[in-house]
C-alpha cells in the first residue's frame, strides 16, 4: 500500500485507532466496537501486544473462540514472555476440558509473573483438577501471602488437602475461610461435609445445622446432617432423612435403608 493510499484511508474512513477508546469500549462490555477499534489499530501497528490481547479477550468475551486464541498465538510469537497470553490460552484450554495444557500453560505464566494473585490461584485450581493436590497447596500458599485477606485460596486449600487424604489440613483451611467469610453457607457446608468424610460428626452436625439456619430447605445439609446423627437420635436422623427425600434429595433417597435397623 503506498503513502498515498495509506493517507486517503486515513482521511475517508478513519483507519487510525485509538487503544484508550477500545479499552474503554472493552471495559463498557461493548465487545464488537472495542475490536472494531483494536482492528484499526492494529492496522497500523500490527505489534501493539496490548491491543492484540483485549481483542483477544474481546473474542471470547463473543464466543469467537478460535479468534481469541489466535490472537493469543499472535502474541506468543511477538513476545514469548507475555505472560497473559499464556493465560489465555489456559483458559481456552479449562473451557474445553483440557485441564493438563491449562496448566502447563499457566506454569509459564506463574514462572514470568510470579506475583500474580490471579494466575496463582488459577493454576492451582487446575493443579487440583488434574489430581497434584501437593503442588496446588505450594501455590495456594504463595497466593495466600500476597493476598491474605482474600478467602477462595483457603477454599481451594481445603479441597486439596482433602482429595489428599489431610484431614486436618482440610479443617484448619476451611476454618480460615469462614474466618474471612463468615455468612457463606457453602462455606459451612463443605466444611461440614469435610469433618463428615473424615468422621467429625459432632462438628458436621453443627455445620450443617448453620447452614440450615440460613438456608432452611437446604435439603442436602439435612440429609447428611442426618447421617452423622443416627446413632446418637435415629429417631429424628429419619424423618430428616425421609423430609429430604420427600423433597427430592438423591443422597437422602439412597440412605432412606438406613433407617431399616430403628423401625
């Protein structure tokens, strides 16, 4: 393209974009503008890395999945030490079920941004869905010393620790997370159900019975509060079992049989 074609595109229809007005379309959720407006940019300058990768986002944010990671591979290849790119790219893979190039991508993003909360806890969630629970711990723990005021990292801690058979690490962490968020029923219910897989019934049933007091059809707490009380109360152990199942809960459904030895 020559000068002159270069400046009548400029003049008739505005080639020349702006990367503040597409971040602030992009930020607004006005997707298709902000990457009208990265395209314009990148006209001119096909390596600005910051406009590359919010068009990257704003392709996923529209579903354009394989745009997005292009862009993503475009930067890559400009920059191998883009660290958001990799990230990206992790979450592409996340969405697909690709749990194992997650996280190796999310490995190298950790290595070149070691001080990333977000990349942190992102790759320990996926260290967890590919079973390095021990490795996932590590990296909580780096997580939770830059952002100690943050409670997921003490949720994600807690599951770990349990897939790796730490009972009581799964308790110290999930008493940590009620710590910081102390009116989260699923808070008191994993706990719950933690001390219960791990034979804590007194301490199950009173997480369970939090949970049913801010949240009274929660059916599932019921159930298991149940169980963890049947020998001491079989009497009231069933007909919270048979409630629950009478309103459709599986797990109560299946441990109705329980009951069997106190009729």
């Amino acid at each position: 393209m020559t000068l002159r074609v270069i400046i009548i595109c400029f003049i008739l229809t505005g080639c020349i974009g702006n990367y503040k007005t597409g971040e602030q379309l992009y930020n607004s959720g006005d997707y298709e503008k902000a990457i009208a407006e990265f395209n314009k940019v990148l006209f001119v300058s096909i390596t600005d890395l910051k406009s590359l990768h919010l068009r990257a986002r704003s392709y996923e944010e529209l579903g354009e999945l394989k745009k997005a990671e292009a862009d993503y591979r475009k930067i890559l290849a400009l920059d191998p030490e883009y660290a958001y790119a990799y990230t990206g790219i992790a979450k592409l893979a996340w969405d697909k079920g690709r749990f194992v190039e997650a996280e190796n991508n999310l490995l190298k993003a950790a290595m070149l941004a070691p001080e990333d909360y977000d990349v942190l806890l992102f790759l320990s969630r996926a260290m967890i869905k590919n079973g390095r629970h021990k490795s996932a711990v590590e990296f909580l723990d780096l997580a939770i010393k830059l952002k100690p005021e943050e409670a997921s990292p003490h949720y994600y801690k807690g599951i770990a620790q349990a897939h790796g058979g730490d009972g009581l690490g799964l308790i110290v962490s999930l008493n940590e997370y009620i710590n910081l968020e102390p009116n989260n029923i699923s808070a008191y219910y994993n706990r719950g159900f933690g001390l219960m897989t791990f034979g804590h019934y007194s301490w199950a049933i009173e997480d369970f019975d939090k949970v049913l007091e801010l949240a009274p059809k929660h059916y599932d707490a019921l159930a298991r509060r149940a169980i963890c009380m049947m020998k001491k109360n079989p009497r009231q152990a069933c007909f919270d079992l048979e409630t629950a199942a009478m309103n459709g809960n599986e797990f109560a459904k299946q441990h109705l049989g329980d009951c069997t030895a106190y009729n």
